[in-house]
C-alpha cells in the first residue's frame, strides 16, 4: 500500500553493540503512530535505517513496497526531521528551502508556501543562527513539507516548541492524517503530548520490540479491572478458574489482569458474590510506558 511503513527484522551492530534487534513493525496511512522507547532504545538508528541513512546489519525497512533508495522521488513522497541542527547559520530560512527546491525540482515559490504554513513568514530573510530551537523546528519541519510527502517521519518534533506551537503541531499531524490519509511516525519522549496526538503506538525497548497496537488498546489493557468487594477471600475463589491476576490497591479496591469486565461480573454472580464496583481499569500511558519498558531486575548478589 502506498504510504505504507515496514521494518522487517531491521538489525544493527556497532561493534559490540546490538543497537537494534531483529525489530519489525508496521505503520499504516491515515494514522499517527508514536514511535517510542527509552534514550538508548534504538528509535533514532532505526528511522535512521528506513531512511537510508544507515546501512542494516540485516533485516529491510521499505516505504510503499520498496528501499528509501529505490523511491523515484524521494523528496517528494518522505518529509523527514531527525534533527533541527542542520543549517548554514549565515543562511536566511528562506535561502535555506530553495536550496532544498532545486534539489527537488520544486519552484521557488513552494519555499514561501511552506514558511506561511509553519508560520515563519516574518522570519523568512532572517539568519539561522538567530533562531530559536522552537523556530528551528518549525523550518526543520518546512523541508520536509516541502515536497508536499506522503509519509512524513519525525523524530522528537515537539522539541522546543511552547504551548501554542505544541498545539499547532498536534493540529497540522492530526490533518496530516484524518483529512489526507497519509501517514505519520513520530519518535517523542513528551508522553503526555503523545498521548493526546497519536492513534497508534510502537514501542521498543533495549533495541527490541515492545508492543505495536492502538493506543486505546494499550491503555485498556494495562488497567485490567477493578472490583470492589466486602468479601475479597470469596471473590477470588470465584474468579480463580479466570486464571487472572487479582492485587490489592491502595484504595481498598482488587485489580484483576488477565480477564474482561463480562467474564469478571458473571464469575462473581454465579458465586453469589457481592460486589460494590466493577469497572474496566485504566493507566496513563507514562505508567504503562514505564511499565513495560523498565530494566529487567538484577539477580541477587552473593549472600553474605
């Protein structure tokens, strides 16, 4: 499918280092996937390698079927940010973009177009070295608007901003997406706003795969269900053919993992067990993030 994203069994080692392991993932048009991980996760080699930009140790990452490399038009089907450092500092913003139209075969006017969208026009003969990080995301972003892409690949793009730009951007990628169906990966550690901006999630840890999935489901998942019960001893013996999880919380209510809301509620009425609450759990996504990221625990040391 056109748009489409796929790493499949993307490897890479440095030296000693697997910095990424065996990943595979896939992201569809008309979403906005959160690409996420720990610092030292792998996010920034892997959009590295399906860019074309590093070399797999094994494994492929193609856009719409093929290698980066192999796109006709590589400028104008992929918009990618995986910095907002690369610019000649006595270079104007506008200077900047027509340098990037001709390599492009753009006109010169698509510079003026994209500044008016990222709302850099009253920047646009300013210097960049005279630029905020904020501003020098916003033009990061312009290049790679410029070929007007299908697929657009961003890494850390809320970095800088202030509230309003935060918002901005959350509104141009949700557009991006909803009303043109193409396709949006970004890598951000700012959960929060990813929370509020992406459909989907794919999540990596130490190099490898984590979890890929909508971020609804993600969430639901890890909450489980929350039951509140006078009789806690009876409520388990009814649920243990569940083979579900049961924890105390600190509010005096039981997390049950591993069983629906329906399957929960009908165990307990055929036990006759009373209950006073029984809903479907919930968590943030930086609690399940945290979650399922963590470093595994170290063995015990040596007794004593």
């Amino acid at each position: 499918m056109e748009g489409r994203i796929v790493a499949s069994g993307l490897t890479k080692v440095f030296g000693e280092v697997k910095a990424v392991d065996d990943l595979s993932f896939t992201v569809e048009p008309g979403s906005v996937t959160g690409f996420l991980g720990p610092n030292g996760a792998g996010k920034t080699t892997t959009l590295r390698m399906i860019l074309g930009l590093a070399t797999p140790t094994s494994g492929t990452g193609t856009i719409s079927g093929v290698a980066y490399a192999h796109l006709p038009v590589p400028g104008r089907t992929v918009g990618a940010v995986l910095e907002a450092t690369s610019f000649h500092p006595g270079r104007s913003a506008r200077n900047h973009l027509r340098v990037f139209c001709a390599a492009a075969g753009l006109p010169d006017k698509r510079a003026d177009e994209v500044l008016e969208w990222v709302g850099l026009t009253q920047a646009a003969r300013y210097a960049v070295h005279g630029f905020s990080l904020g501003m020098r995301q916003r033009l990061a972003l312009a290049t790679a608007l410029l070929g007007n892409p299908r697929v657009l690949l961003l890494d850390e793009p809320a970095n800088g901003l202030d509230p309003e730009g935060i918002a901005w951007l959350r509104g141009l990628l949700r557009h991006f997406a909803d009303v043109d169906g193409r396709t949006v990966l970004i890598s951000s550690h700012v959960l929060s706003e990813v929370e509020q901006t992406v459909d989907r999630v794919v999540i990596i840890a130490r190099g490898r795969f984590i979890y890929e999935g909508k971020l609804a489901d993600l969430e639901g998942a890890s909450g489980g269900v929350v039951v509140r019960t006078p009789t806690p001893d009876q409520f388990a013996t009814a649920v243990a053919s569940l083979n579900a999880r049961i924890t105390p919380r600190a509010d005096g209510s039981l997390a049950v993992v591993g069983a629906t809301p329906e399957a929960v509620g009908r165990a307990a009425w055929e036990a006759h067990v009373e209950l006073h609450e029984l809903r479907a759990g919930s968590s943030s996504l930086e609690e399940t993030f945290l979650r399922l990221t963590a470093e595994p625990a170290a063995p015990p040391g040596p007794t004593p």
